[in-house]
C-alpha cells in the first residue's frame, strides 16, 4: 500500500501562488473586458445635476449642516464607482485587495504537517 502523500510549507505556497494568479488573471482580464465595453458605449449627455447647482448646497447645507453637503458628495462618488470606466478601475483594485488579503490570512496560517495516519494538522494554542 503506498504512503499516504504529505503536504509540505512548499505546496502550501505554490497552491497559495496558484489561486492567487487566477484571481489576478479574472479580475484584471473582467475590468478590461469592463473598460472596452465602456469605451464603445457613449457617454450620456449631461443632464441637470443638483450637486453643481448653488441653490440645492444651499438648501442640504441649511437643512442638514456641512455634513449633509458632504454626505450628498460621497454618495454621488460612491455611486459613480459602479458605472462605465471607473467600474473597471474598481474591479481592479478591489482584486488586488483581494490577493493581498488572501496573502496576509496564508501567511498567518501554521505550516500543513501530515503523516501518514493524520489527514489534517490540528492547530491548538498552548493555555
């Protein structure tokens, strides 16, 4: 019968790099599919915006204070992430994030030790 294969820190990490370099080829490959739709796609004809208008600030400033005007400005920006070009530009930073975290939970993880009667190493914390 032959032994049981064992995981060592080395496969760990050639598994961890896998994973993470398919996560960066369909993030970036899904923004620039993004930004070649939103390049084709013209731009929509301004239209009445409230924010650029001195008499709208006015009134949020009055009703809310300064930070309704600037709560009413991050959420116009916010909103603006998820439309067109800047939506691959957010898809991309949000995959970065992504591996990074990724990355920094792995690195954190104990080393996989396996013999052949144990499937799975247990991590238990000294008391």
């Amino acid at each position: 019968m032959p032994a049981a294969p064992t995981a060592t820190p080395a496969s760990a990490d050639v598994r961890i790099r896998r994973v993470t370099r398919w996560i960066v080829a369909v993030g970036f490959g899904a923004a620039a599919a993004i930004y070649a739709v939103a390049l084709a796609r013209p731009e929509i004809a301004p239209g009445y915006e409230p924010l650029e208008t001195k008499k709208y600030l006015h009134d949020l400033e009055v009703y809310g204070g300064k930070a309704n005007v600037v709560a009413a400005e991050f959420r116009e920006w916010f909103v603006g992430l998820w439309h067109g070009r800047n939506l691959a530009g957010t898809v991309a930073v949000l995959t970065i994030l992504t591996v990074l975290a990724i990355r920094f939970v792995a690195a954190r993880l104990p080393p996989e030790v396996e013999s052949p009667g144990q499937r799975v190493a247990v991590f238990r914390p000294r008391k």
